[in-house]
C-alpha cells in the first residue's frame, strides 16, 4: 500500500471536506488520517490528508490529474507527494556546527523524511565533519565582491541535485532577496529569539549582560525581509543568574537544535501550510 499526503488551502466555503474526501473514496483510497483548520479572520480553509492506495493506485501522477479538477473549482493551492519519497535538501552551514552535526546524526539515524546530496558553507571548518558522513562538501566563499558569484553557483547545487528544501543550519550569509523569493516556501533558517532586542555580534552575551531568564529560538521561512518569514516553530530553555555566557551559549545550541529539527521534519513530512505572514502546522 502506497502512502500519500495530500495539502490543500483555499478559501473557505461549503462542501470542500465532502467533494475531496468523495473523490479518494471513489478511487479506491482509504484515509489513514485527516486534519483541518478554518481561519476565521482570513476566511481560508487548510487540510491534510493521508491516504492509502491498492492495487489501483494510479501513482502521484495520477491521483494529481483526478485532484487538479477540483483544486481548480474550489481555486486551491495544493500538493500531493508519496510519503514514501524523501525530500532532497541542501544543508547550508558557516562554523558553527551543532544544527549540521544534529540534522546529519537525524538524517543517518532514519528520522528525518530526507536526502541530502551536499551541504554548502562559505568555510572548510566543518568539511571533515561532513566528509565522516559520506556527503558532498561544496565551499562557496563569501565575500561583499563575490557574493553574486557564490549564489549564481548555488542555484547550480540547487537545480544540479533536484533540491526542494534549503536548511540554512547556522548560515551566517544574507540571501538576497531576488534567490529569498525565487526559493520561496523552500528555505528554512534558525536564529536566537533575541532578535531584534540583541542584534549583531554575541548576542548570548549581551543577554547575559541584561539578565535574561530564558534562552530561546525560532525556525521560519526565509523572505526577502530579514528574519521575519512564517515562523515554523520556537521554544525556550530557562536560565538564571548562575549562567556565564558560556552556559547560555551551550543552552542556547541545544534549543537551536531541536527547534530546527521539528521544522525540517515537519516540511519533510507535509505538515506546513503557509497562511499569509503565519503557517498552519498540522503536527
């Protein structure tokens, strides 16, 4: 039995649940879970299936054509995957290593829905580290002269393996916003939910300087506006006067880790829908 995840948003209106779930029955598909939301404010209607199918399963290609139809009626914004095939992702990383080495232990382990053929840093320090899990390491250096270069190359990676996720694991460059909005919906980054109260350099620092009660990050979805794309997910640790920044540092890679790590499983798995400036997390 093959699996599949259908995801559907459009605007709200009568007989959605009905006419999609008929149209499963009709061919031969049994639900193995539904999940639905209705946003009043926005007037717009999210929902996940998966489903099974036989022997007559007609494959992804098919069950797209009998869905197109009524995406069409209802004007949906939609996607059908196998649930069996894995996502192809790019791991961009810059020194920091503690999100890569996380989703790479993850990923060997079975527990992440994905591939991943190369990660991408604008350093070396963390080639041996990636080269200890057989994955291509491709270097691209960054600098205020040749960052056109760098993305141009980058687009290559992206269009050479296939790639429809880009985790950016502690990359500490700027998409532009041209590549931000070309990758829309495909490229998810982690950041200290000390911004913007700690901007720039050491901010687990600064926060200890301010006597911070608990250390926190969030995962979202990059757009041409700078850390303000959908947000995925966030979570906290509690601190105390007790920590150095050191401690704050170590707690603060810990919840980074994690959070990220929900967000890829859960792009990976088809349980986000973006609403707009939010998302809909079927969890």
């Amino acid at each position: 039995m093959t699996e599949y995840v259908l995801l559907l948003s459009c605007p709200d209106r009568p007989g959605i649940v009905a006419t999609v779930t008929a149209l499963l029955y009709e061919h031969g598909a049994n639900i193995e879970e539904s999940q639905q939301f209705d946003d009043v404010g926005t007037d717009q209607f999210f929902m996940r299936i998966r489903f099974s199918a036989g022997p007559s399963d007609p494959g992804a290609d098919g069950w797209s054509d009998l869905v197109a139809p009524v995406a069409d009626r209802y004007a949906m914004e939609w996607s059908l995957r196998d649930s069996s095939v894995p996502h192809r992702a790019v791991l961009m990383v810059s020194r920091f290593g503690h999100c890569l080495n996380d989703l790479l232990f993850r990923w060997r382990s079975g527990r992440l829905n994905l591939e991943v053929p190369a990660v991408v840093s604008n350093h070396r320090d963390l080639e041996p580290l990636v080269a200890s899990y057989g994955i291509p390491f491709v270097h691209l250096p960054v600098s205020a002269d040749t960052k056109d270069v760098a993305e141009a190359r980058l687009r290559e990676v992206v269009a050479e393996h296939d790639v429809d996720l880009v985790v950016l694991a502690r990359y500490m460059q700027v998409l532009s916003d041209t590549l931000a909005r070309d990758l829309s919906g495909r490229v998810i980054n982690i950041h200290h939910s000390f911004l913007p109260s700690f901007k720039g350099a050491k901010p687990y620092h600064q926060a200890h300087e301010r006597g911070v009660k608990l250390v926190g990050a969030t995962a979202h979805y990059v757009t041409p506006d700078l850390d303000e794309g959908p947000i995925i997910e966030q979570d906290v640790v509690r601190a105390d006067h007790r920590m150095t920044p050191e401690d704050l540092v170590r707690a603060g890679e810990e919840v980074e880790s994690r959070v990220l790590a929900r967000a890829v499983r859960w792009h990976c798995d088809s349980r986000i829908l973006l609403n707009g400036t939010r998302t809909v997390v079927f969890d």
